[in-house]
C-alpha cells in the first residue's frame, strides 16, 4: 500500500491534481494507493493508515522540502494511527527529476535563453527545508546555465515579489519556476508577483509520478536490508 501524503489545500484544483498523480500512480503499479493530507484537508494520514490495518503501508511524503510537516507533523500521525507495518519513505525533496520537470515546465510556460530566472518556492521556517530549496535552484541553474534566484511565496525571505523585482533590475524579462506541486492559494500569488513567464506546478508530469514509484521501492529496500 502507498500512502501518497500531500500537504493539502483548499483550492479544489489542488486536490484534483493529487488525486490525478494517485490514478497516474495506479496505471504503473498493482499495489493500492491511497491519498491522505497532513494538514488543511481530510483524510489525513492517520485516518487512512487506520482504514488500511491489513497492509503493509509506506507513506510517500509529497513535499520539495522537509519542513516542519515532514519531520514532525506526518511521523506524529504515522504513531497515532497505531498502524503497527507502516514505513516512511523520503520526502520528495530537491530530487533531480523534479528539477528536471520543472524546467519542463518553465519551457512551456516561454521561457527563452537569456531570461532571468527565480525559483518560486512556498517558504519554511526551518533552515533546513530552505538549504533543500537552494539545493533545487542550483540545480535548476546547472540545466539552464543561469543564475537562478530564489523567492519564497511565505514564511522566510526573500518573497517572489521581492526576487522577481530584483531579477527585473538588469531590464530582462523574468521567468518564474514553480517549485510547487499543484495549483492553488501560492501559486495564485506566483502568478500574481509581476514575472513575464509563470510556469505551472509540477503537477502530474511523468518525471513526479515516477518519483513516487522510486520513493516507494526505496522505503521496500531499506526496511529489506533492516530486516
């Protein structure tokens, strides 16, 4: 069983698109998916790891940085299920094939050689989950051949507004690249922060839809190799 756990939304859009990745998800594997939210939307993961005592569960956090929801909120609902088979497997994180999906996705939004560049992440409080998104901007850059900035939709600094008026001071058009994985409140305001190209979310592209396949195999052979 794979518990795909998404931070949540209230926007519909963003849960469509969730649920969307689990169907993708279905179509290249026989074993169960299910979709849980650590925060904002039902059911959560303790909810569903409760629904699913028969199987053996590893939650997939679909998250680009490990973040408070990561490290602390999903494991606490992981031991609150009570759910005594369940595995947790890595984040998604900076993993090269978001990154490379996210270029993809900047390409077809009209990005072209030369545009200045700002990666358009939702924010952390925690040093960590930032470093992460840095780590996604560099590589980012290394694909493009660029310098790529960073901006942050909430939380920590600089915003996208502040990154995109920054990039915008040596007259070229600005790009943004959404470090985010569906539609919803912080892509509104990516598309809301003055940029000449917005691309869209991660979405449900084939480059993430694998990643949650490979997240999954990782946790089977980790807990293989404990046993």
């Amino acid at each position: 069983m794979i518990v795909l756990a998404a931070h949540g939304t209230r926007d519909p859009r963003g849960a469509r698109v969730v649920e969307e990745l689990a169907e993708r998800v279905r179509a290249r594997t026989p074993v169960p998916v299910r979709v849980a939210y650590a925060d904002v939307r039902q059911p959560d993961v303790a909810t569903v790891l409760d629904s699913v005592r028969g199987y053996q569960a590893v939650v997939v956090p679909a998250f680009l940085a490990a973040g408070y929801h990561v490290r602390t909120d999903i494991p606490a609902q992981i031991a609150a299920s009570g759910h005594r088979n369940t595995l947790l497997a890595d984040p998604f994180g900076p993993a090269p094939e978001l990154v490379g999906v996210m270029r993809d996705r900047l390409e077809c939004a009209g990005y072209r050689a030369g545009d200045a560049v700002v990666l358009a992440a939702a924010g952390s409080s925690d040093p960590r989950a930032l470093a992460e998104v840095r780590v996604a901007a560099d590589r980012l850059d290394a694909l493009l051949e660029t310098s790529v900035r960073v901006g942050h939709v909430a939380t920590a600094q600089p915003s996208v507004d502040d990154a995109v008026a920054a990039a915008r001071g040596r007259g070229r058009r600005v790009a943004v690249a959404s470090w985010l994985l569906a539609p919803g409140l912080f892509q509104r305001k990516v598309l809301g922060a003055g940029a000449d190209v917005v691309a869209e979310p991660l979405g449900v592209h084939p480059g993430v839809v694998g990643l949650v396949l490979a997240r999954y195999q990782r946790a089977q052979r980790r807990s293989a190799v404990a046993a």
